[in-house]
C-alpha cells in the first residue's frame, strides 16, 4: 500500500476582485484535483490551532500527524533539523531572513521585501559569510540556508524574545516589530551591526547596478529549542520520503524520520521544475510506502499578492503534478492520497490566515462518481459545502492510513 500526501503550500485563499470573485482554486483549470474531489471524501481541516501563528511550521506539523499544541517549539528548529545541525538542550535556534527595508512614505523604514527580491543562493552565502566573520562570537553563530532563508544559532540563548515574521509585516513600518522582551538588546544589535555590513555589501552594489533588491538587513524571527517527536516508522509502521524545496519542510520530514529527496530544478518558488517532483516522487514510492510531496510555488504567490500567479502555480501543480501520479500509482499497487494546503495564504493580505482550508481523500478503491459529488470541485467553498471539518487536524492523517475520518 502507497500513501501520498501532495502539499500545495498556501493553496486556499479568499475571493479575489481580480478573479472577478473567484478564489484561485476556483478559477483555476484543475481536472485532477476535481476529479479527486468528485471521487474522494471532501471537506475542510483545522490546521492551525487555536492560538498559534498560521505558519507552515505548524500546519506541516498538523498535516504529518503531530499536535502542534504538543510537539511545537518553533519554526527555525525544523529548519535546524533539515540542516542537520546540533543543537544542545539550552541552544536556541532563529530564522533569519535576508529582507529588504526601505524608507516608506513617511521615511520611517518598511518591510520592502522580506526575500531581498528573491536573492539566490550563492548571493546570500556571501552576505552570510561576512556576517559570520564580524559577528559570530559569544555563542552566536550563522548557517547558510537557500536564497534569503538562512539561520542563526545562540548557544545558551534567551528563547522568550518577541519576534514578527517579516511576511506579516509587507509594506508596513518595522519600528514597531523589531525585537522586544528577554534577549532583545542583543538581537537587535545583531541586526543594526549585520545591516551596516550589508548596506554597501558587494552583493548589493552589484544587484543595485542589475536594478534588483537589495538585501538590507538580517531579520530575526522563529526561534525555539530542539522538538523531539515520534517517527512514522514508530506510529504507522511505514517508511517514507519527502520532497521539497524548502528546509522548514524538509526538516519536518527528517524528524519524522523521512528520506530526504533533491529534486534537480526544484526551486521553491513559482519557477519550480513540478514535472521532475512528479518523477521523482514516483520513483521514491517504488522504494518506500509514504511520500510527502510539497510545492511552495502558490504560497509565494499569495505573498506577492497575485492571485493570477497563484492560480497557475495550481494549474501546474494540477497537470504537471498529479496528473503523472495520478496515471503512475496504478502500477505501485493499491494506494492513497491527501490533497490539502497547510494554511490559507490570502492574495489580498499577502500573509497566511488561520481558517481551516480545504483537503480531499482518493483511494484507488475509489473508482466511481455518485451523482451528489458529480458536480463538485477542489475548491473552499465546495469543501465547506459537504459540512465535513476534522477539527483536530492532526487527526486527519489517521484516515490516509485507512482509519475513520475524525470528525470531533
């Protein structure tokens, strides 16, 4: 039996002006997903806790099975774990991103760009390297992550800051967001010291000289302590794969004990190579039982504020990804699947929300369509329309692997 959750990160949205009040998934041209919808269960899934920040951290971690509400410490610790890094009891790990401010209307400085224009990799390990030649000392160190998703490790550090993620925070003055509470004095001198090196870095001299963004500071935010969580192996007795372009995802698949699968071309954003996840998502089930296949393409979309982006990324996750597995698993065997987002990223907001999003079961015993699904789509309002919720979300996993669908 093959198991297959696809992943499309920030799918759900809002209504959109733009797409004459449609959402993306709406608008989209999107057979596979429809067809799953018609002839799978369909419904609406809490992902985010009540209380929680309506990030992918916690939705993945709700998506994979884990109550976030037990098992959550932070988002750069799974990105800490996708890395491979070690990190003691007392260590405490943060994201850092490489953003762009700017002065805004009334000078104060805005959140311009909290991904530096999208800066590749080779850029940000330069800026990064030089931040850790001036500024790593005292149990403070820097790890090179992708494009502007990087982290920073205090050995022994103060875990209990106030920090915003800087996609929160689009177009709006930072005063108010920079570092507040126990460690904040010396995570915002890190920040002023880290954007004076990199205010006339060369990276930047020459990304202004192409008309790019300039990555203008390091941006502090997700921090937390090593999670210890059970494998699948241990609860569902399978072993599995995860395919993804994105570290925080990957290092979720890790402390669940999943392989870890490079995908050439895959580049976590909408210019992604979706038909090489497909094959080699594909291939990944001839050697293993469970696949966590992610595409963070709509999300980045959602963050832009283009709901046109977003609805092609679904269409190419659409054609190019599910309707390859969708022929290919016949020949694995017997076999299941999840379609779901970990959260709502609404064009309109540019951010996540935390609303309980769509998601759709297939199974290959699944081969008909009854006449009251025959008209129904993979779309919000369909889903809200079957008055299915599992308002545990972490539950939800528990019907992939055969289980009855937890609806309380």
């Amino acid at each position: 039996m093959k198991y297959v959750i696809i992943h499309g990160d920030g799918m759900a949205d809002w209504p959109c002006d733009e797409l004459g009040g449609r959402t993306p998934l709406a608008a989209a041209r999107k057979p596979n997903m429809d067809l799953i919808a018609t002839r799978g269960e369909l419904g609406l899934v809490a992902t985010i806790p009540a209380g929680m920040p309506a990030g992918s951290d916690v939705g993945t971690m709700t998506m994979l099975g884990y109550d976030p509400a037990r098992y959550h410490t932070g988002r750069a610790p799974i990105e800490a774990a996708s890395m491979g890094l070690e990190l003691g009891p007392d260590d405490v790990v943060f994201r850092m991103n490489l953003v762009s401010l700017a002065p805004g209307a009334d000078g104060a400085e805005v959140m311009n760009d909290f991904t530096a224009g999208h800066i590749t990799s080779a850029e940000g390990a330069r800026i990064v390297d030089d931040l850790r030649g001036a500024l790593a000392r005292d149990g403070i160190e820097f790890f090179n992550g992708v494009s502007y998703r990087h982290l920073m490790v205090w050995r022994g550090g103060v875990a209990g800051t106030t920090l915003t993620p800087p996609h929160d925070i689009t177009g709006k003055p930072v005063a108010a967001h920079l570092p507040a509470g126990p460690g904040a004095d010396r995570l915002g001198a890190l920040m002023r010291d880290g954007a004076a090196i990199m205010r006339e870095h060369p990276v930047n001299r020459a990304r202004r000289a192409a008309g790019q963004t300039a990555a203008t500071s390091p941006w502090f935010w997700g921090q937390g302590k090593r999670p210890a969580v059970p494998t699948l192996r241990e609860r569902f007795g399978v072993e599995g794969s995860v395919i993804s372009a994105v570290d925080l995802v990957n290092g979720l698949g890790r402390l669940a004990g999943l392989e870890v699968i490079t995908v050439p071309g895959a580049t976590g954003f909408l210019d992604t190579d979706y038909a090489a996840k497909a094959r080699y998502g594909l291939a990944a089930l001839t050697r293993r039982d469970f696949l966590l296949l992610h595409i963070e393409a709509p999300d980045e979309a959602g963050h832009m504020g283009r709901a046109d982006l977003k609805t092609e990324a679904i269409e190419r996750i659409d054609e190019l990804i599910l309707g390859p597995m969708l022929s290919g698993l016949p020949s694995l065997g017997e076999w299941a699947m999840i379609l779901m987002p970990d959260h709502a990223t609404p064009s309109i907001l540019k951010t996540h929300s935390n609303e309980p999003v769509p998601f759709a079961i297939l199974r290959s015993s699944n081969s008909g369509t009854s006449a009251d699904r025959a008209v129904r789509r993979y779309t919000e309002a369909d889903a809200a329309g079957t008055g299915v919720v599992v308002r545990s979300g972490y539950r939800l996993i528990d019907a992939l692997f055969g289980n009855a669908l937890a609806t309380d």
